[in-house]
C-alpha cells in the first residue's frame, strides 16, 4: 500500500481506505440519581431546565410590572447608582466559563469562570455561587432575575461582590450582569 502511494502521480486526490477492529465490551457506570444529562447539548433536563427558567423570568418581570407602580425618589435612584459604579470599580471581575443551575435549591446557580489575582493579575479558576439571597443587577441599575444568568455568554463578563473562599468559591451577596 506504501508503494502504491509513493508511485501515484498526483498525491492530492489519492483514496485511501483504513479498517479498524474493535472488540465490543461493556463498561460500567454509575449516575448520580439528580444527573439531568447536562453533557449532552439536546438532554431532556436542559429543556426542562429552560422551561422552568423561562417560567420563573416571566413570574418575576410579572412581579417587577406590578411593583413599577411605586416610583423611587430621585434621592434613592441617586444613592443606587452611586452604590451600583462603586461596585462595578472595585468588585471582582470574573470572566463567564459556564453556567449551571443546582437541582437541590429553588434559585441556585454556579457560575465558572476567572478572575484576575489582585497581586499578580495571574487568571485564577473561580466558582461564583448564587442563591436566592443574591442581588442580581444589571449594568443600567435596573433589578434583573435569575433567568438572565441562564444567558450569559461564554466569555461575558460579571462583577461579583462577596466573600471568596481560600478554594476560589464565591458567595456572592450582589453580581452585576
């Protein structure tokens, strides 16, 4: 077969056939009994799971709708904004890796991404936890839901404020989207 590859003419449109053998087996594993097929892009839990989220984002803009009747004070939208761009100088900055929702709570959320050591500037691998105590607030000062953490793009950028562990696990009390 060598030979006849090296005597071709014109090596750019040579066929060539390759045969491999394998031996069938098994192989045993074992799934978690809350496994949602997360590893796979068309899974009946990430349906679900989108589903669910669409369901909750529309329950909460519902809420905020009805909330929007009561106007702020100026003097409280002021004091928000300045709360809101001392966040955004001086929170953590973590670059988006990936999003999962936790199954065991209601509003749980892990974000996986990096963030830049303060000493350094080396990126360093974080885990950005987010419950229902979390305060989720877009860049414009508005209150967001939990759902739009479901959007976020690999590669995006948050800001997070919160208490992070000597294992790089963040809690976050506030993330800015």
């Amino acid at each position: 077969d060598r030979e006849a590859l090296e005597q071709a003419e014109d090596s750019e449109h040579v066929m060539v056939n390759y045969r491999f053998d394998a031996l069938p087996s098994a192989l045993r594993v074992a799934f978690p009994v809350a496994y949602d097929d997360a590893l796979f892009e068309d899974s009946s839990g990430k349906i679900q799971e989108q589903h669910e989220a669409a369901q909750e984002e529309q329950k909460q803009s519902e809420d905020e709708s009805s909330r929007e009747g009561d106007q702020h004070t100026d003097e409280g939208q002021q004091q928000t904004i300045e709360h809101l761009e001392a966040l955004l100088q001086n929170g953590r900055k973590v670059s988006v890796a990936g999003v999962t929702r936790v199954q065991d709570k209601k509003l749980g959320y892990i974000i996986a991404g990096s963030t830049a050591k303060r000493s350094t500037g080396e990126a360093k691998p974080v885990a950005v936890h987010i419950d229902d105590d979390t305060t989720i607030v877009r860049r414009t000062g508005e209150s967001a839901s939990s759902a739009v953490l479901q959007k976020l793009p690999e590669g995006g950028d948050i800001v997070v404020e919160g208490k992070m562990s000597k294992r790089g696990v963040v809690q976050a009390k506030r993330v800015v989207v």
